[in-house]
C-alpha cells in the first residue's frame, strides 16, 4: 500500500473546511451543506475501507507513513494497530452525524460551526493515528481551539465560564505531558511510539513520566476528582458539541491510557494499579450518587459519562485481555449511547428550550416514536444484555474479578446505580402523565433526527448481540500489547531479585 | 580596511539617512517621499544583508566588530519586521497628524543602532550601538507631541532608560577595570578566575539589558510606554529592540564569559522565570490592549531568556528561532490593532473588541490566530517556539524552569482567551472602517499565514537557525 489512506483521512475533512472557509455564503448555505456532509460521508466511507483492508491477524503497526517533519528531531509518523482502527472508524462515523444535526439545529453561524467541525474531525483522527508523541501533543492539544470556539459561540447561558473551564482544565493537564515528551526524546532519543516499544524507557524515570502523562489523559477522562469541567462544558455545549466531546474525545484519553501509559511506562502503570483502582471506583460510585440527584438531563449524562469513563480506567488497569477489550468495548459503546442520548436531549431542547427534567413527563403519549428510540439507549447505557454496553461492562467486571474482588464489588455496585439514574431518568421524562400542558402539542422526530438517532441505535444493538467483529479487529494487538506488558514486567523484577 | 564591503548595509542606511533627511529639510511636503524612500532603503539593505549572508568569522576594525551567522540573522530579522511595522503603520500616522520626516528619519537611525549593537564585538561599540537605538526612540515614544500620555511615556523611558545606561556604563568599566580589555575576544582570554568585580560588572551590564528587553525586575517602564506612545511606535519597542538586545545577549553571555556561566546563569534563570510569571500573572488585570502585549510581551522575553538560561547552543538556536515567531505573532496582532479604526480615530481597549467576529469575520480570525499563537497551543507557531525552547531546557535537566514556564504559559492562556471571548462571544457593537492600506493588508495577511501553517513545515527557519553557533 503505498496510497497514504490515514493520511487522506486526517486531511480530507481540513480540504473540506477550507473549502467550506473560502466559500461565499450564500442564503441558504446549500452549498456548504452538502459539501460538509459530502466529505464527512466519504471520509467515513474511507474509514470503512479502511477497516476492510486491514489485516487482523497481525500485531503490528500497518499503513505507517514516515516523513520528516521536523528534520533531525521528529518525523511525522502516522499508523494504526487494532486498537486504533475502531477509534478512527468510531470518529468517522459520528462526525457526520454531528453535521447532519448542526444542519438542521444550527441556526447562526452556520458556516463556522461546519469549519469548527471538521477541523476537529481531522485532529480526533490524527490523534488516533499519530505514531509519534510529538504528532499526538499537536493533535491532541490542537482540539482544545475549536471546541473552545464550539463551546463558546454556540453554548448556552454560562457558555463562557465552561469553556474557560474546559480549555483551562485540559491546557493544564496537558502542559505536564509535553514536559513528559521532551523528556522522554531526550532520555530515549526519540519521540517515535514504535521505535520506543522496542528499546523501552528506563525504569528510574518511569514513575514521574507515567504520572505527567497521567496529569493531561485524567483531566480528559475525566477521573474523579479532576471531572468538573465535564458536566459544565456538557451542559453549557450545543448538542453537536456534546456529542463531539462524549463520543470522542474523551475516549482519546482511553486510547492515550493504553497506547502510552501501558505501552511505554508498564513499570509504573504496575506501580500505580491501586491509585487508578480507587480513583476508578470512586468516579464510579460516587459520580453516579451525583446523577442521581440531577435536574438537568445533560448533567445527569455528563456526570453518568464520568462513571462510565471510570468503568473504562478500571479495565484498562486490570491489564487482562478481558479487561482492555471490555474497557474498548465500552468506549466504543459509550460513543455511541452516549452520543445517542445527548441527541436526544437535544431533540426535545430544540422544542421546549429547556434541559430540567420536571418540565417533561408524559411524553409516551405525543413523541412514541422518540420513547422507542430514548429506550434503547437508555438501555444501552444501564448495560442490558443485547447492547454493546453490556459487552464492555461485563468484560471489565471479568478482568477486575480476576485481579482484585473487592474492586469488582464495588464496581459491580456502580452497574446498579447506573440503572437507577437511568431509568429514574427515562421514567420522569417518557412516562407518567403530561403535566405540562405545553407538551400536549410537541412534534415527534422529523426526518434527520430519525436518520440520526436509528444509526446510532442499529450498530449499538447489533454489536451487542455481535461483537464478533470488533473482538476480531482487536484481539492480536491487545494480546501482544498484555504480552510485551508483562515480558517488560519480568525482567524488571528479575532484575530487582 | 579589508572588509569593508561587510558592513555595506550599515555605510548605505547611513548615508541614506542623511540625504533623506536634506530632502526632507530642502523640500516642502516631503514626508510621504521620505517615508517611502525609508522602506526602500530598508528593502535595498535587505538585498545587500541576503547577500552578505553566507559570510561567517570576520572582524573589522581590530575585532571591535564581528560578521557572523549570528549578526546576518539578527540584522535580517531587524530589517524585515522594521520594513512591516512601516508599512503597516503608515495610514496610523497620517490620520493621527505625526506623519512628519523626523519620523522614517529616526526609525531608520534607530535601526542603525540595532545593526551596531548586533555586531558589536567590542564593550564600547556596543555601548554607541545601543546609545544611538535608544535617543531615536526616546524622541519616537513621544512622538504625538499634544498628546499627554505620549509625553509622558517619552519621559518615563528617557528617565529611566538613561539610569540603566548609566549602570551599563558602569559594568563596563569594571569589566574593563578587571579584565584590561574592551574586546570580547581580549576579555575570555584575559579572564581565568572568578573575580567579584568582574561579576559585579556582568551584573550590571545584565541589568541595563534586561531593561531593554523589559523584562521582571526591570520592566516597570513597559506597559507605560507601550500605552503611551502612539501605536506605530508600540509595535517598534514589542519588536525592533528586543531582537538587537537579545543578539547582544546572546554575544555578551556566551563570548567573553562563557566560562563564567555558573556566575551568571542563575540571574538569568531568576529574571526568566520572573518575567514569564510576572507577565502572566499582571496581564490579568489589563483592559487596554497595548498594554496587555507590554505584560504578554515581558512574558515572552522570559522564555527567549530561559533558552539563554541553559547555555548550549541548543538554548541560543532556540532563542533565536523563539524571537523569529514572537516577531510574526506581534506583527499580526498590532496589525489587527491598526484595523480597529472608526471615523479617525483609533480604538485599543478590549471592549472594542466585542463582537468583531460577526462585523469582521476575517480580521477576528487573524487576531484568533496571533492569540492562540502567542498563547502557544498547537498547531500554531507559538506553540513550536516554545516546544523548542523546553527541548533545549529539558535537556540540560532544568526541570524546574521547564514546569514553571509551562504552567505560566497556562495562566498567560487566560488573559489570551479572555480577548478571544471579547471578540468571538461577546454581543457585537459598531463597525470599524474597511478601507485599509495595501501595506496594512499585507503586513497582516504575511504574518498570519505563516503562524497558521508554519507547522507544515517546521525545518527551513530550523536549518538556517541551526547555522548559527557560537559556543
């Protein structure tokens, strides 16, 4: 393969905002509509391909492209194993569904929220590709401007103060993690993730590393107790923007997790097994507590995201082969429901301009369509078994079992909440009888919606049932990933006996 | 003379100078001729400084002054941004009533003192060098003569300026005193203890350009002047001056007392880190714009200082590429600066600002740009001049300095954000004029692209830079 396809992906959505950029607006933005929606279907399209032509059955980094880029320090290095694939194939599905509901929600500034959007398309997928942590600094951190933006034009009331927040928040986190990069080019030599699989980083320096890169991916996690921005960016976002920052890119702090705390530091990722244990379990527990006594509907999803992310930070330490994939799994499935429900959210906002949950009630009665369909993600995030949240949590059960009881246990107790705050929550809002006379006259979904919210709901119940082929994709490189993980771990206590 | 066609740009500008300045006396309503004939006399030492630029190690005038990569570099950094700040400045002064000949006529000595300063290799030659840069600015700072706050700044940086010249001065003659020679060169080899006067002496000279640079504890005189000259000169002092003294910085440091550097290396570390918190931290509080870049700037000057602070050519290279984009983000920012206008009058408070994104979406995305570029986040420039300060850093394991700078460029972040608030989130108020000068235009449009796709191709300022080497 010498056509640089992860490349074309990274770049084809930023061809397209420049398009959209240089554009003449005209009054209906017809033009840049179908372009947006064009390029995001075809990047998509892409990713798919992708996924066909890649070979599964070996652990290695595939479609590596390496250029120089900063001659004589970097290169730009971008290849994908199994664990990134999904990632990008998860990114290139939701963005355009993002676009197809900025289209039909967005009413001003139209043309800059399309630009802003396939800007971050472009970042989230070079961040899943990169092999090179300077590449994956730069299109990590690159992400913060236009969800800033996002955040900020478009929000709601307190718009300013959470993307402050959200930009302050991660700007901090990450800031450790370049002080990580640099040194580890100087430690190592290089800053190339293959290259640093192979000869591995010395041990003295694991411990203060493995936390600088702690410091960014825990703020964007989130983990208790660096989670605050979370609900308030969710809360004050468009919906597109909710959906973006849920689907996506909170799961490059998973990602991050796995490719670079494990891969590079498994020393100390051993060494500090407990502190992500009890951080995960009180995200777990003690964040669901709090969705529990939300009004606002978004900020119960936000905070049952952090719970959810907390379910993911445990499996991935569990450092079993059910544990990552569950951990995967639930990313994935997270995407997806998560995405779903903020759609959802946003459906009836856009109608009532109100996210408080007592203002609703009732509507089985005048949206049946829209209570099928919250239903299934409703259940998809409660882990019923026939969804992929079920996959991902119970496999996370599976590994956390296998390693340490009690931390099942607990994790086990958030499972239960998760179905309270959940299905308290659809039952206010769907069931019960219509208080608010208001509501007597709300539209069901109209077209887009319904396009939108079935594609998310049909890959979230046939992966559920299915899972075959996601396991497939990531079997080998999770199991060589474990493999190297503890080939590293022997020799270091070999060499400390 | 050998060598003489080495400082043929220097013979040219002053020559240049005082015919222009005849014209200008001789002739009636010649200021926009002489304006004018200035670029083109910068742009003529532009050609003759690129030809020059291969040339590597020569002296003239018995090693009282040095071509080198270093100076060639310096001195074609000093020419291009003084060729942009006049060409974007020009409309400014002309509305504000001061487009009169001392003006170009004084830029352009001032440039002369910077190419002196750049080149000197010599105590004295330096001390003429800066002497000359700093009278044209003195005059130049209180340009708008009506004006209060102008007259004041003008003061206030002569006032204060000649106390730090004064104690330059003074460095230099116990440096002299302790060494027995002017000459760079002279002094490393004359030197070869520790001596407590010669210390002294570095201090003070240390002090004096610190001031000029503005940087923490010498930077008083900054948001001042910076709000109190006309805008045309603001962006000359962000600019011009830091580059000249940062090259002297660059040659003071690491020619005659390279083996002194534990003697000085942590007053650099302590004026870098202060000036980077300091300037983060004050700006804060700013609403006036000018002096907003007078805080973001004394913080910039922290992290060029932090890649002097290591002592590796690393950390030079780094300063050096460091000053290069500083220079860009400057230029687009009072660039957008020169574009809030209405009715005449020019408008540099940040509540200005608000709404620009929906009466002028292109120039509200420039100054998002020069922002989140001067606030350092990938991919833009500013991030990649940070990136290789912290790489030299790190590698001398100055850790603490790398944190702190990071975690400074965290808070600097806010005041950054808080003008991209203004101007994206805010509710909109009138327009501004449209009708802009070409050169204006330019200016913006030049340095914009380049910050925004500098990260392309991050190599050819790296390779060119990478020639310079001094240690």
């Amino acid at each position: 393969m010498n056509f640089p396809i992860l490349s074309s992906l990274i770049l084809l959505p930023l061809i397209g905002s420049v398009f959209i950029f240089f554009n003449k607006s005209s009054e209906k933005n017809r033009a840049i509509k179908y372009v947006s929606i064009f390029i995001t279907f075809s990047n998509f399209l892409l990713s798919l391909y992708l996924w066909y032509i890649f070979d599964k059955s070996i652990s290695d980094f595939q479609f590596i492209e390496d250029r120089e880029w900063i001659s004589g320090l970097i290169n730009y290095k971008v290849g994908i194993d199994g664990i990134s694939i999904l990632f990008v194939v998860l990114t290139a599905f939701i963005t355009p569904l993002c676009v197809i509901s900025v289209i039909s929600t967005i009413k001003y500034r139209l043309k800059d929220f399309l630009i802003a959007i396939l800007i971050m398309e472009s970042l989230m997928i070079g961040v899943f590709c990169s092999l090179d942590l300077v590449v994956f600094y730069l299109f990590f951190e690159g992400g913060l401007i236009p969800m800033f933006l996002i955040i900020g034009i478009w929000g709601g009331e307190r718009r300013v103060y959470s993307a402050f927040k959200f930009f302050l928040y991660t700007l901090l986190g990450s800031v450790l993690m370049l002080v990580a990069i640099i040194s580890i080019y100087w430690i190592a030599g290089t800053t190339d993730v293959q290259e640093l699989y192979k000869i591995g980083i010395d041990q003295k320096y694991q411990n203060l590393l493995w936390l600088a890169f702690f410091s960014s991916f825990a703020v964007k996690t989130p983990m208790w107790p660096v989670h605050t921005w979370l609900p308030d960016a969710h809360v004050e976002a468009p919906t597109a923007g909710s959906v973006l920052l849920a689907a996506i890119l909170l799961k490059m702090a998973g990602y991050g997790f796995i490719r670079f705390s494990i891969g590079l530091f498994p020393v100390a990722s051993e060494y500090f097994v407990p502190l992500v244990y009890v951080l995960s379990i009180i995200a777990i527990i003690y964040t669901s507590l709090v969705a529990l006594m939300q009004d606002d509907m978004k900020k119960l999803i936000a905070y049952s995201s952090v719970a959810h992310m907390g379910f993911v930070t445990l499996g991935i330490f569990t450092m079993t082969q059910q544990g990552i994939e569950g951990s995967i799994i639930q990313m994935i499935s997270h995407g997806l429901i998560s995405a779903a429900l903020f759609l959802c959210v946003g459906v009836i906002y856009d109608r009532r301009h109100t996210r408080q949950i007592k203002d609703y009630g009732g509507l089985v009665s005048v949206m049946p369509k829209y209570a099928i369909l919250f239903m299934i993600f409703t259940l998809g995030a409660v882990g019923l078994p026939g969804t992929t949240g079920f996959v991902g949590e119970f496999l996370i059960l599976l590994g956390a079992f296998k390693k340490s009881f009690i931390v099942a246990i607990f994790a086990s107790i958030g499972v239960i909440l998760s179905a309270a705050y959940m299905l308290w929550l659809y039952r206010r809002v769907v069931f019960g009888k219509i208080v608010n006379a208001d509501l007597k006259n709300i539209v069901d979904l109209n077209k887009s919606e319904k396009i939108i919210l079935w594609t998310l709901a049909i890959p979230s119940i046939f992966y559920g049932f299915y899972p075959e082929p996601i396991f497939n994709t990531i079997d080998v490189s999770i199991n060589s990933l474990i493999q190297t993980y503890n080939a590293n771990l022997d020799i270091y206590f070999a060499g400390k006996n | 003379m050998e060598n003489i066609n080495l400082i043929t740009s220097e013979i040219f500008i002053s020559l240049s100078l005082m015919s222009l300045l005849i014209l200008g006396v001789f002739k009636n309503n010649s200021s926009s001729i002489v304006y004018n004939l200035s670029i083109f006399t910068l742009f003529l030492s532009l050609l003759i400084n690129l030809n020059l630029f291969s040339f590597n190690n020569f002296y003239l005038f018995n090693g009282a002054y040095k071509v080198d990569h270093l100076s060639n570099f310096m001195k074609v950094l000093v020419i291009v941004s003084g060729i942009f700040v006049m060409l974007s400045s020009s409309k400014y002064l002309k509305i504000n009533k001061i487009f009169k000949i001392e003006y170009p006529i004084l830029l352009l000595s001032s440039i002369l003192g910077m190419f002196i300063m750049i080149s000197s290799n010599d105590l004295m030659v330096f001390y003429l060098g800066l002497e000359l840069q700093s009278l044209a600015l003195y005059v130049l700072a209180s340009f708008k003569r009506n004006d209060q706050l102008s007259s004041e700044s003008g003061l206030k940086y002569f006032v204060l300026s000649a106390l730090s010249s004064g104690l330059l001065l003074y460095g230099c003659s116990l440096i002299y005193g302790f060494s027995g020679s002017t000459n760079f060169d002279q002094i490393s080899n004359n030197i070869n203890e520790v001596q407590y006067g010669l210390t002294l002496g570095i201090v003070f000279i240390l002090v004096g350009l610190a001031f000029k640079i503005s940087a923490v504890p010498f930077h008083m005189w900054a948001p001042d002047v910076y709000q109190g000259s006309p805008t045309s000169v603001t962006i000359f002092f962000a600019i011009l001056p830091k580059i000249a003294a940062l090259s002297v910085f660059i040659r003071f440091l690491y020619v005659p007392f390279i083996n002194l550097i534990d003697q000085w290396q942590t007053i650099i570390i302590f004026v870098s880190i202060a000036s980077m918190v300091f300037g983060a931290v004050a700006a804060i509080g700013q609403r006036n714009l000018k002096r907003l870049m007078a805080y973001s700037s004394i913080s910039h000057m922290g992290f060029a200082l932090a890649g002097l602070a290591v002592g590796t050519n690393e950390g030079i290279q780094s300063s050096i590429i460091y000053i290069s984009i500083y220079l860009l983000m400057n230029l687009a920012f009072f660039s957008c600066l020169f574009m809030l206008k209405r009715n005449d009058i020019y408008y540099e408070d940040l509540s200005d600002l608000s709404g620009l994104s929906k009466n002028h979406p292109i120039l509200a995305l420039c100054l998002l740009i020069s922002l989140f570029s001067l606030a350092g986040i990938p991919p833009l420039a500013g991030f990649f001049a940070k990136f290789y300060i912290f790489l030299a850093v790190i590698k001398e394991e100055m850790y603490f300095l790398a944190i702190v700078g990071l975690l400074s460029t965290v808070v600097a972040a806010f005041y950054y954000l808080r003008v991209i608030k203004t101007i994206y989130f805010d509710s909109q108020t009138e327009k501004f004029d449209i009708n802009h000068d070409i050169g204006l235009k330019i200016s913006l449009l030049v340095s914009t692209v380049i910050i925004l796709i500098y990260f392309i191709y991050p190599s050819p300022l790296q390779a060119l830079i990478s020639k310079i080497v001094i240690l």
